[in-house]
C-alpha cells in the first residue's frame, strides 16, 4: 500500500513537473528575444529568462545524468551536486526578479504598463518549482531513510 502511493505521488508530481516545464518553454519563448522588453514590465527582463533556463533544467540534467552515468558513482555525485547548487541559485534568483513585482502590480494594479497575465504566470511558477523541489526532496529523504 505505502509503495503504491508514493508511486502515485511521483508521478502526479513528475507529471506536473513535465506539464510546467512545457508551458514556461513555451510562454516565455516570445519574449526571450523582444527587443521590447518593456512588453512585459519595466526593469522586468530577466522574468522571461528564469522561465525559459529553469524549463531547459531537467532536461539538462537528464543529459548531464547520460554523460556521467559511465564515468562512475564519484563524478555522478559531483555532476549531480553542481546541478543541486546551481537549481537551487535558480530558485532564488527567479524568487528575486518575480516577486517584488507582485504587489505594485498584480495586487494594487498600479503599473499599468505590465502584462499581469504573465507575472501571474511567472509567480505561479516559481512557486511551484519551489513546491516541487522541497516534495523532491522529502522524497529523496523518505527514500534515503527506507534503504
């Protein structure tokens, strides 16, 4: 029972996870290369940036998980951390450039030059890469701790 439900739980979150990344590549995908970044908001052009590198990650660490797989368990781990530590970086730079824009413009609505749709977008995704990384790793943990 307990290990088909965490079987579920892993794929609901694996799934969203997927479903996520697909959606940042693709909203953001427009505005990486806008040369009217102001479409989006003032001093604002690094959101679409966050969105776009963090759809990219898993996908590189499947490919980097490819590259040092036959190198042995050593450079894995190495490859592995420096993945950790550079997502982890990720999460707090994306909370950084997103989050102060929410109250000016989203709550109060007074930046009228904003696209709303797409900071509310950008905060709902970074809040969920933030949900999915600690289920991650209570994941991870639980896992560690069964063995």
């Amino acid at each position: 029972m307990d290990s088909t439900c965490s079987f579920v739980a892993c794929f609901i979150c694996f799934a969203w996870a997927i479903i996520l990344d697909i959606a940042k590549f693709f909203v953001a995908g427009p505005y990486i290369h806008d040369d009217n970044a102001e479409t989006i908001c003032r001093d604002s052009t690094n959101i679409p940036t966050y969105l776009f590198v963090s759809s990219k990650l898993p996908w590189a660490l499947k490919k980097l998980n490819d590259y040092c797989e036959g190198n042995g368990q050593v450079v894995f781990v190495c490859c592995a951390s420096a993945y950790v530590f550079f997502y982890f970086i990720w999460l707090i730079l994306g909370g950084a450039w997103i989050y102060p824009y929410v109250k000016p413009v989203i709550v109060e609505g007074h930046d009228q030059n904003c696209d709303a749709s797409f900071l509310m977008f950008a905060v709902f995704a970074v809040t969920s890469d933030i949900v999915l990384t600690i289920i991650l790793i209570c994941f991870l943990i639980a896992y560690a701790n069964a063995k």
